[in-house]
C-alpha cells in the first residue's frame, strides 16, 4: 500500500477542478429544472458556452 507523504505535496490539476465545477453547475440546473432534463440550450446556457464562443471570437 502507497501512503502519501505528510507535508503539504498537494498537487491540483486545474482542468479537472474546471470540470468538476462544470459539473456542479449543471447538476444544480438539473435539480431546479421543473422538466425531467434540461435541453441543449439550457445545457449551453449553464455552461456559459455562448459567452467563451465570444471570448475566442475576440481573441
């Protein structure tokens, strides 16, 4: 069994706390939506999608 070592070695991979913030975001969409799933657009909406498609266009 590997143990890690105690002294602060914490490493964080930034795409996946991204994601997994992503995720938190749509599972409360999911959980205030009053239909059973929520639609693509709404999905896009949560997900800011319309505002990093801008931000690209910008760059």
């Amino acid at each position: 069994m590997h143990v890690a070592p105690a002294g602060g070695t914490t490493v964080q991979d930034h795409v996946a706390l991204a994601e997994i913030e992503l995720c938190g975001e749509l599972i409360i969409a999911a959980s205030a939506a009053h239909e059973e799933r929520l639609s693509l657009v709404r999905i896009d909406e949560v997900l800011k999608v319309a505002e990093e498609r801008e931000a690209a266009a910008g760059r």
